[in-house]
C-alpha cells in the first residue's frame, strides 16, 4: 500500500456478523468483491486497525467461537498487496479467553504489541504478549505489566519504533486513579517492575499531558483526544482508534 490507497473494513449482517475489507485509490475499489478478512464459521464483530511503517495493516475482532457470550480477541495481519498474512482463521491472543479491552501497536518488523485487561472488579491487571512476524506468539505466558494488585485498566500503546513499546494505563491499587506508563522491550520490562517503586512509572501533569501528545501524534489513524483535566495524573486516557464513515464501516488512509 501507498499513500494513494486507503484500507476500509467493516463488519456485516445482523445475528451472524462478518468482517469484509477493500482497499481503495483514487482510481476507486481495488477489488471488485470485499474480501472476508476471516473464513472461521463464527460471529464476528468490532474490527480495529492499525498500520506500521511498511504499509501493511493489522486487524483486531471480537470472536465468538469460543466464548458466544464475551467473545475473545483474535488479529489478522494484511500485507502491502492487501493478501493476509497469518493463518485464514485468525491469531487468538489468549486461549484462557480471559481478555478485555485489548489495544494493540505495530512494530517495524511485523510484529504486533498486544496489551489487555485481565481478571474481573475489583482485581484486574494489565496483560502482555506480542505476535510475532509469522504469526506466532513470543512469550508463552502473557506478561504482567506490573505487579501492583488492584484495578488497572484502560490500556493504550504506542510503538517506540525500536523493538519495544510504551503502554499508558490508569492504575487504582491506592484508591485514586492515577496515569502510569510502561514500557516493554519484546518480552522485557524496562522500566520498575512495582508501579510503587519507581518514579519513572507515574506520570507528572506536565508528562501525562506530553506522553497523550505523542499517542495523538504517533497515531496512524484519528483520535478523539481526550480533554485533560486540571491534576491530570488522575485522569486516564481514552481513545478512539479509527474514524466511522458508516454504521459498522470503518475507513483509514494507509
């Protein structure tokens, strides 16, 4: 893909859903029928993209094959050509189903940074793994970003463009919310492991404000930005990580 070709997914049909996607040109459609991004017989629904500095596009869905209820989080990698990549029924990103609220960063060699929610209230963590160029995942456990007990929630991640990423997240193991950001070198925490023990972890006003201009600014895709509040370390961050054209339509330039 190029700067003339656009990448639209969307998910399609009522009680059975599916996700199709084309590209686009100035020239119009690059192919005359969508292409279903995933064959499986099962619902599927919420696709999410993103893009890495090669051009190709990464694809997050809620599966229900598994789980009818909560479904699970399963990726697709497309290429420049807009073929997939990875296995025709999708990379599931935890096969306990215990995942929520996943956000995901692409990495310059085809690798994807995966981060999640775990656990239930109040006991929730923040989760780990990264699926590799092949498609394959690199760390056989998930990862805990910190090991603070308590409720973290509402991951977000960015690509530090150099084997790694950073990933925001709000933490309330002492009873406020406050910003804490990670960051993980493939499968190797570089920062304190104890989001208590360790001034690096917890941001500042002045960083908090600063590390959501680089999320907006590293984006590949609109965001929403959230508007900080006057003690910002008590603010978490959302996102809005695609724009909509259309009910279930979803459109990035790539």
């Amino acid at each position: 893909m190029n700067n003339d070709t656009s990448f639209i997914i969307w998910q399609s049909g009522t009680e059975n859903t599916d996700i199709y996607y084309n590209l686009l040109t100035s020239n119009g459609l690059v192919y005359t029928q969508p292409l279903q991004l995933c064959s499986y017989n099962s619902s599927k629904a919420y696709p999410r993209v993103k893009r890495n500095q090669l051009g190709e596009v990464f694809v997050q869905w809620i599966d229900y094959r598994n789980d009818p209820t909560e479904g699970s989080h399963f990726y697709q990698r497309i290429s420049v050509g807009g073929n997939i990549s990875w296995d025709q029924d999708g990379i599931q990103l935890d096969f306990g189903g215990d995942d929520h609220h996943a956000r995901f960063s692409a990495g310059g060699n085809g690798e994807l940074f995966v981060y999640w929610e775990r656990g239930t209230f109040p006991n929730v963590d923040i989760m780990y793994q990264v699926i590799q160029s092949d498609g394959s995942l690199l760390l056989n456990n998930a990862q805990f970003v910190s090991n603070v007990s308590g409720y973290q929630s509402m991951p977000n991640t960015i690509s530090d463009n150099n084997n790694g990423s950073f990933v925001i997240f709000a933490d309330q193991s002492n009873g406020s919310i406050d910003l804490r950001v990670q960051r993980m070198d493939l499968d190797l925490i570089s920062f304190e492991y104890s989001s208590h023990n360790g001034n690096s972890q917890t941001l500042s006003p002045v960083l908090s404000l600063l590390f959501l201009i680089l999320l907006i600014s590293e984006s590949l895709f609109p965001i929403i930005p959230l508007a900080l509040s006057p003690n910002a370390t008590r603010t978490a961050p959302v996102k809005v990580a695609k724009s909509t054209i259309a009910q279930g339509l979803y459109f990035s330039a790539v």
